[in-house]
C-alpha cells in the first residue's frame, strides 16, 4: 500500500511562542473508494410555501441565482403530507361527490398545453384526528374539538375492501396525552358512522406509545386493557364505559379497534363511507355515583388534550384549500430552468392521499415526458407516527399502480424526518428506525411489493437545540452521520442506496443557518455523505426566502435571503459553491474517491475533516473543513507527488453575519479567496473555516 502523507502544523494564534501540533493527514492513492457524478448526486429540494410563493420563488431571475450555486439535480418536497393535507397536485380533477365538490379527489392526468400547472395546493381534511403536524402546525383534532357534529375517521385504504386482509391485521387507534398522569376510570366515546363493534380501551404511562402495536426493541410501551375496557359487541351512538371499579393513574389513553360496523352516515352514495372507523368526541376521567369528571381539554385548536390517530380519511371539500400549502405545479418545476434539464426526484404522496390521486401523478409526468430519476413515496412517517405496516399497505397500493403507468420506476422513501440514534429515550420520533424498516419492509413483502423498495431516504437536521453552542455542536456532526449511515447499512438492513432528501443545521428555523457554521455544516454533509458511499443529497433552502424567528432564533433554511435590495448569498451559498465549483469539476463527470485519514496528538479529533477526490480530467483536489472556532492550521506538503496550484479558503474574513432580529444581516460578505501556492510554500488555513485545495 502506498501512503502519501501531508504534514498539517497547527499553531496557536493566541500565544505564538507556542510549540505547533503536528497532524498527518494520509491519503491512499492506491485504494480508489467510492465513485460519484455530481449531475446525479450533488442537489437540492424545492418544497411548498404560502401562497404566491412559488411563483416568486422560482422566477427567472431567482433561478439564475440559484443556479450559480452550482447544484445539479432537484428533489420535490411534499409539505402536504407533513400538513395532514391531500394535494390536488393538478387544480382540475374530479370530486367523488361532484354536486357539492367534495368526497375523494383524483387530479386531471391529460395535460392541457394551455393551461400548465404552476401552482397546486393542499387541501386540509375535515375529519383529521392528529392535535399537531409538521407544517405549519395550525389545524388540529375532532377527537376532541368540542363540536359533535365534527368526527374523525380512519382511512379505508386500510380496510379489508382494499388490502384483501381482515380488518384485524390493520387496527386503527387513537391515543390521548394528558401530558401528565391523571386519574381514569370511565370514558364516552360518541360514535359516528361507521362504528368499532370490537375494540378495547387501554393506558400507559410511558413508552413509545404513537405506532400502533409494535412496542420495538426499546422504550416497549406497557399497554393495559381496563379490567371492564374490552368490548366485543359495539352498538355505536353515544357509549358511557365504566372502565373500572378505581381510579388509574395513567398519562396515555388509547381505543384500540379491530372489526366495523360497516355503516355509513344517512345519504352516503360512496362505498368508502362504509369503511372504517369515526369517532364524534371522546370524554374520559373519573365517573363518581352521581358524577363525571371529564379530563379531555375540547377545544378546536392547540388548547386541546393532544391526541394522535392511526390514520385520516383523505375525503375533503372544496373550501377545505389551505393557502398556506402552496407547491410548485408540476410543469413550473420542469419549466422554470430549476432543474437544469436534469432527471428530478419526485415527492408521491401516500399517507392522505387516494392511490389514484397518487398514480395519477405518475401517468401526467409521464405523458409529459419529464425525467425522473426516483419517486420517492411519502414524506417523514417517523414524525407523524405513521404504524410500518400501515405505510406498508399504502405504499403498496401506490407501487401497483405505479408500476403499471411506468414500470421502469424506481421507488423508494420513506424520507424519515431523522435517523439520528444518539437520543435513545426519545418516545416520538427519534429512535431507532430499525424495527420500523424491518415491519414495514415485511409488510411490503407480503403484499408482493417488495421489488419496489429500491432505495431508502431520510432528511438530516442534526441538531434541535438552537440555542447551542456551534462551536460544540459542528465537530459532533460528522460523527452523526456516520453512526446514522452505519446503522442503515447494518445486518438486516435493506441492501439499496441511501438518499439525502433534505438537509440542514436544524429543522427549525434558527441563526445557524444563515451563519458561517451552517455554511460549514452543509458543506461538510454533503461531501461525507457522497465520500461514504451516498447515492445522493440535497440541500434544503434552494429558495430565496426571509429570516423566520419562530423558534425564537432569527435565521432561515435558505441560501439566498430576499431582501428589498435584492437576493443576498449567505453563507451557505458561498460553501456550496467552494464545493460545486472548486471541490468537484463543474461540468460534472465520474469523480473518484479516495480514503484520507487524520492524525493528531494533543487536540481534539474532531476538529478537523478532510475529503479527497480525483476529478474526471486526472486532477486531484483537497477538502478541508477547520472545526475549531479560535486556532488555525499551518499546512505544509511532504512528499507529495503532485503540487498544489490553487488555495481557496472562507472564513470570517469574508462573512461575519450580524444577528438583528428581522433584521438581520451579513458584513463583510465576499466571495471565498482564490491564491496561487508557490512551491514548498505554507498555507494558513483560518478558524472556522472551509479549503479547497487544488
């Protein structure tokens, strides 16, 4: 094995007497990695926005500075689905129920050249059963919305009529969270139509209580039937259980149902409103002789005991059109220039949405003969605790039809919200996919549809807290994502590609991300990810957009801030850039790479990361990322067979960012430092910094 070895110096700007620490970076050439073409791999998403977004966002002159950042191929978001929403992804489409505009809606899959799909909306469902969601988070539950002429109702695409199964493999639930322990022993349950005749009332006090039966490895919730909370012969209306002879103390409340009625609501004409289950109002507490204390907060907003459903009938109404769920139409994103002619990965609702609808999306691109390089089926089910096999079923109901417009699909998802393993005593959204993977890679199975699960996405916001320290959180990232990207990879795993749908510092809007640490973490994603094997990655932010201070922090997901003088780069723009345009060959091409270790003695391990890669034309270049806030790196080249010509760097020098609230605002703000590299000279590499060295 040939090694060749670069020697970094580190000195210390505080106290130049100091001796410098010796760090070796070894490069070896002859052991090529990983192969990668950034026009395939190298990205960005587009998602939904309010309304009259979409076209501003993706106007000709946006675009032509989004492109600038270098960005190969597009990922299509699908905020819909995070909304609880169903997306009439073309505005023309027929009703279920077209006298009165409403019912179950199937977009028009004829294109009309005269009228192409620039905008599309999502429609909220009147009879959603989840308290929160992971939009913009302002509908709620008619669990317990105070209003009984308002219901819930369970999904029929999960019912015998469509899966083939008994309704018994697919339960359906809903859960309360008290928030805290209360004391229960009675609850009404008012009914509507279709009503469980078999179900059973349960509680718990802890555990992973939000996906369905399966309690996974860790974290197993203690689920217990109330000694009188088993019923086997339900009659519907309004149903009063005393559910035991004493108080429980328990915080979850759960109606775990397993066989319908199969009834309807007077008037119904369609076949789904027989399927299922629907719930007017739930009351639950302590029933005295004479009284009842119901613990339930019914309100129609977040003032309301939070409740999760196992699913949602996608049956809505025309006035149900939520303008602030706007998406890009279909021809706009193949049109606007976004995607550089460049095959798209494209966002296929599944979870509330019909498979028609779903399918529909597919035979319209496809007449339209616009490229798709995946489809990827639903969107974050880890934080809407989705049940694996429920996803399963649906994901494929839509893989068949799929599969008969374009057979040639590759599919793929399920685009969890995170992966990230570090929290273990997480009950919502972050543990340990794996179990979820297993269950629902089995029900796929079963349903003759594993063949089309041929690639696996997650998004990549490492960090919540928004109020840390970066300078603490940036040299932890890298070893997330390697522990993330270990785990999808280990034993009884799926052997497919890993895919990057969206990624930044955080999931919420905050400074880091219009600062130069969320320049660096972007940067420093993107290449790891490829560098160990990703099959491709998208940045999220690609839209010029405004600082948000939502989560307390003022900043955005975003490259380009839009401000009245016009579309200011920040510094993510800048770092992405160094990659596209420096790192990597621009015009695209195989690029080779090859593995690089770092070592150090006296400093921290983590401070520093190094990426090395052969261009197509035979030209090798260095990624250098310097985690450290306040010490720079002297670097000088030993034994090297090949000089380098270029040195790249940005650091503080040029970007400083000036927090203001709404305000806020970046000065200086240059472009990275271009200078040639005479022989034997050494290179100061600054603080906090990121190089390209060709």
């Amino acid at each position: 094995m040939r090694i060749v070895t670069v020697f970094l110096l580190l000195s210390r700007l505080l106290c130049a007497a100091e001796q410098p620490i010796e760090v070796k970076v070894s490069i070896e050439k002859n052991h090529p990695g990983v192969v990668f073409d950034p026009r395939v791999a190298f990205g960005a998403g587009i998602d939904g926005h309010d309304e009259g977004d979409s076209l501003r966002m993706l106007s000709p002159e946006s675009v032509k500075q989004m492109l600038r950042a270098g960005l190969g191929p597009i990922s299509s978001r699908l905020r819909t689905e995070l909304a609880v929403e169903a997306w009439h992804w073309n505005p023309k489409g027929l009703w279920s129920d077209p006298n009165h505009t409403q019912g179950y809606w199937s977009s028009e899959t004829i294109p009309d050249p005269k009228a192409p799909i620039l905008v599309s909306y999502g429609y909220k469902l009147p009879r959603r059963g989840n308290t929160l969601d992971e939009a913009n988070d302002d509908g709620y539950s008619r669990l317990d919305d105070g209003d009984s002429k308002t219901f819930w109702k369970s999904n029929p695409y999960l019912t015998s009529a469509y899966t083939g199964d008994p309704d018994c493999h697919h339960p359906q639930w809903v859960v309360l969270d008290f928030g805290k322990p209360v004391p229960m022993n009675a609850i009404n349950i008012q009914w509507a139509e279709p009503y469980a005749t078999r179900f059973r009332v349960e509680y718990a006090n802890s555990g992973r209580v939000y996906f369905g039966g399966h309690p996974g490895p860790l974290l197993s919730p203690v689920w217990r039937s109330f000694p009188q909370g088993v019923v086997g012969a339900g009659k519907g209306g309004d149903q009063f259980l005393k559910l035991s002879d004493h108080p429980v103390k328990a915080r979850y409340l759960r109606i775990w149902m397993t066989e319908s009625s199969g009834t309807a609501l007077p008037g119904s004409t369609d076949p789904r409103d027989h399927l299922g289950y629907a719930i007017r109002e739930i009351s639950a507490g302590e029933a005295g002789r004479f009284d009842f204390d119901d613990h339930v907060i019914h309100s129609p907003d977040k003032k309301q005991t939070i409740t999760y459903a196992s699913s949602t009938d996608p049956w809505h109404r025309a006035i149900d059109r939520d303008p602030k769920v706007e998406q890009p139409g279909i021809d706009l994103l193949f049109r606007c220039g976004i995607t550089r002619g460049l095959p798209l990965m494209l966002a296929v609702p599944v979870f509330y949405d019909t498979p028609e609808n779903a399918t529909g999306l597919t035979a319209y691109v496809r007449r339209q003969a616009y490229p798709v390089s995946r489809y990827e089926m639903g969107e974050e089910p880890d934080g809407q605790r989705i049940d694996p096999k429920d996803f399963g079923s649906l994901y494929a109901q839509v893989a068949k039809g799929i599969s008969q417009v374009a057979p040639e699909a590759i599919m793929g998802g399920p685009s969890f919200v995170t992966v990230d393993v570090d929290r273990r005593d997480d009950q919502t959204y972050r543990f340990d996919k794996r179990w979820w993977i297993r269950d629902f890679l089995s029900e796929l199975k079963r349903c003759g549809q594993s063949g089309n699960f041929r690639f696996l996405s997650f998004e990549w916001y490492p960090f919540d807290d928004v109020d840390g320290n970066e300078s603490q959180q940036l040299p932890r990232a890298f070893g997330m994502l390697h522990r993330a990207m270990a785990l999808l990879r280990s034993p009884g795993m799926p052997r497919v590609p890993l895919v990057i749908g969206e990624l930044n510092y955080s999931v919420f809007p905050c400074r880091q991300e219009v600062d130069l640490s969320g320049g660096l973490l972007n940067a420093e994603t993107m290449a790891q990810f490829l560098s160990e094997g990703g099959d491709g990655v998208y940045y999220y932010g690609y839209e010029p957009n405004k600082l948000d201070g939502s989560s307390g922090s003022w900043g955005n997901q975003l490259m380009l801030l839009d401000q009245k003088a016009g579309e200011v780069p920040v510094a993510t723009f800048q770092t992405l850039r160094m990659l596209s345009q420096q790192w990597m060959d621009p015009r695209g091409g195989l690029h080779q790479v090859f593995p690089c270790h770092l070592t150090r003695s006296g400093k921290r391990g983590d401070l520093l990361s190094a990426f090395v890669l052969k261009r197509p034309n035979g030209k090798w270049s260095l990624l250098l990322l310097n985690k450290d806030a306040t010490h720079a790196a002297q670097l000088s080249f030993i034994g090297l067979d090949w000089e380098p010509h270029t040195f790249t760097t940005y650091s503080s020098a040029e970007y400083i960012w000036h927090p203001d609230g709404p305000n806020g605002h970046p000065s200086p703000n240059l472009a990275p430092s271009t200078r040639r590299v005479s022989h034997n000279q050494r290179i100061l590499i600054p603080p906090w910094s990121l190089t390209v060295i060709k």
